[in-house]
C-alpha cells in the first residue's frame, strides 16, 4: 500500500470582512495581533498549504506533484460580503484575453479576470449562514418595491423607474435602471432606510427590511442596500449546503462554514465593497432569470453533495454506531479533509477538531474514531455524481 498523508499548515486571509474569533477558536492558532480572520485555505491555488517532510516545510504542490483544480475554504463571514457573480469558462478565457491584449497588468485594481478559469463554488454552514442568492421572480421584486414605496413615498422618485422596468419582465433592464441612481440619491435612500421605521407588510418581510438596514449602514452610498427586495435572502442550517453555479448573483451575509470551488479569482463585483466595480462588465456574464438555489441536507455517514461541477466534489463524513465509526475514502483520489468535530484516526495518526490533512492511497482508506469531518477531491469524471466516497 501507498499512501500520501501530510497534515496541512494553512494561511490565514485577515479580510476585513472576517470574525475575530470564529476561525481562532475552530483551529486553535491564537490571533495575537486580533486581525479579522475571514478565511484559511486549503489546497495548491496562490497561497499554498504547507506540508512537513524530511523535516523540512514545502508547499502542498511540491509535495503532491500537481495542481488541485480546486480551492478548499474555511470562511468565517462577520460583515457582509460583495455582491458578486462569477464567470464560465467561455466568459472567463474570454475576459481574460481581451483584458490582456489591453495590456492591463494582472494586479492593476481595474482588473476584472485573473485567470481563464471558471469560479462555481458550493458552501457549507458549520453554523446558520445566511445568504443572498439569486434573483427573485420580477413579479414578486415588483410588489416588494411597490410595497416599500408605499411606506416611504419620500422615495417615489428613485423606486419609479424601478417600478417602470420591471413591467418590461426584464430583469436585465431592472438591474441597469438600478445602477443609474445617482450619487446622491444612493446616499439618502441609505439614509431614508436607516433612520425611518418601515412597517412589515405582506410583499415586504422584517427580514428584508432588518437586512436593508444594516446593508445601509455598512454602505451609505449603495443602490446594493435595496438587494434584499431582488435577491432570495437564505439562511441555511448547520450541515446544509447550496451550490453556485458561474452567473449567479449572490452575498454573503453572516456565518461560519466551509467553501469549495474552483480554482479562479475571477469575481464581478456589484456593489457593497470598496473594491473595483464594473457593471458593465458584471451584466455581460449575468444569468438574468430568477433562480432560487436548492438546499441540500446531508444524510448520515458519507454524503456527497450533489453538483453539476467537474472540477470538484465536497462529502461530509461522521462517525456512527451501525459502522463502528469506520468509512472509507476512495482510493486514487486526493482528498484534502477538515475534521469540524472529534478526533479522526487515519493509519494511526489522529487529526483533532480543525485540523486538515491531505491523503492519497492506491488502496482504500479507513477513517475511524469519532468525528465528522468534511472532504474535497477532484470529481471523476467517469463516475457517477455521489460516487466519490463510498461507507
């Protein structure tokens, strides 16, 4: 039997958007300088994990020989992220060679597309994760609106147009019409929503208005603070998850889980962020119908959740009495792994609550101990879509 097992040293992305506390206290690495910690990753993709061998650090790539096509992320989301969407591949090859025959450098703060690669992504919560995603339906935007105008006819002439363009059933004439607020029409709509008390009614939920509010204190020059009337507000319960497919416009909002994607840092960004955005751009690659992502709940033992991606596939695996606590990973599969609960014992090493680890084998691997722990590979393409790991 060979086997590839190397316990992962991660690095830590201190975004400003993280929690102080949540990715500290998983890992047990103290924050000595009390950074916001926003996520630690796993796998090959820019900042590399490190592994030991022969007594000496090298990256993961060195160690594997390869590339992963895919990132693994532990994200821990205190302030609202961007609203952002993300490219298929045709769009993103394309952006790409255009943005360099434009000789725009790679790192220049205007730069849209960092690479030819898709960025679909699926999220995981280890706690309730609340999110946007998706354009709602036009009709049901439109009574959300209506519906909010008519407890702030102060804003008449801003939410009008809005109004207009949804009649057309056109999301893509809605979403250009609600980038062309001015200034200073953002600025006191942020500040109408902040400073006024808008009643629930029957198309306009607490929930909206709680979110509004706080987008329009983070952001008070912001038409992104209206999101919550044209997004689907989610929040998804521990061990659940939801996939994004390239073009879906989506936000983190609040929450702590795990995140697998492709390896890309191509993101269209549409507001809440003091980083590039680009609207024309971001509409080119948009997915304008409404789409409301499906979420999945794992079951017992090993779970795959379902996606429709190649380039990766993420199981949740938890120890239970029918088995004696034993599954199995597949073998010729690298997995890249994060034990969330208990302790893991793998050919006699044992991996702790927030540990990770990479392992391959030429034969099947037993997992024991009591644990859950999530797993990220590489999806065979010849395999059926759940068949990655197998109890």
């Amino acid at each position: 039997m060979e086997i590839k097992l190397f316990k992962l040293y991660n690095h830590i992305k201190h975004y400003e958007w993280g929690s102080m506390d949540l990715i500290p206290q998983f890992t047990g690495i103290e924050n000595k300088d009390m950074r916001p910690c926003a996520e630690m990753w796993m796998g090959t993709h820019l900042s590399p994990s490190q592994v030991e061998k022969d007594g000496k650090r090298i990256s993961l790539t060195q160690a594997v020989g390869k590339e992963l096509p895919f990132l693994f992320k532990l994200l821990a989301v205190e302030k609202p992220l961007s609203i952002q969407a993300h490219p298929d591949k045709e769009q993103a090859r394309e952006g790409f060679e255009r943005e360099n025959n434009a000789n725009i450098p790679i790192d220049a703060h205007e730069r849209n597309y960092k690479d030819k690669n898709h960025k679909p992504e699926i999220i995981c919560a280890l706690t309730p994760f609340t999110m946007m995603a998706g354009f709602r339906e036009a009709g049901n935007i439109y009574l959300s609106l209506k519906a909010f105008m008519t407890e702030a006819p102060q804003l008449k002439e801003i939410i009008t147009p809005l109004l207009r363009a949804l009649e057309s059933d056109s999301l893509a004439i809605f979403f250009n019409v609600l980038f062309h607020i001015s200034k200073s029409e953002c600025e006191y709509l942020a500040s109408f929503i902040r400073e006024r008390e808008i009643r629930e009614t029957e198309n306009l939920s607490s929930g909206q208005l709680r979110l509004m509010k706080k987008l329009a204190e983070e952001y008070p020059a912001d038409a992104a603070v209206l999101s919550p009337l044209y997004l689907n507000i989610l929040t998804i319960q521990k061990g659940q998850a939801v996939y994004i497919p390239a073009g879906v416009l989506h936000a983190y909002i609040y929450g702590f889980g795990v995140e697998l994607m492709a390896s890309s840092d191509n993101v269209l960004r549409g507001g809440l962020t003091p980083k590039h955005i680009d609207i024309i751009e971001l509409m080119k690659i948009l997915k304008f119908s409404a789409f409301v992502p499906q979420v999945l709940s794992p079951g017992s033992g090993v779970f795959c959740y379902p996606s429709p991606c190649d380039d990766f596939s993420l199981s949740s695996i938890s120890a239970n009495g029918d088995n004696g606590g034993k599954n199995i990973l597949s073998k010729n599969t690298g997995f890249i792994c994060l034990v969330t609960e208990g302790e893991l014992v793998i050919t006699d090493v044992t991996f702790k609550k927030g540990e990770s680890f990479f392992v391959f084998s030429d034969e099947d691997i037993v997992l024991s101990g009591n644990y859950v722990v999530f797993a990220a590979a590489e999806k065979d393409k010849a395999a059926q879509p759940s068949a990655a790991l197998t109890a």
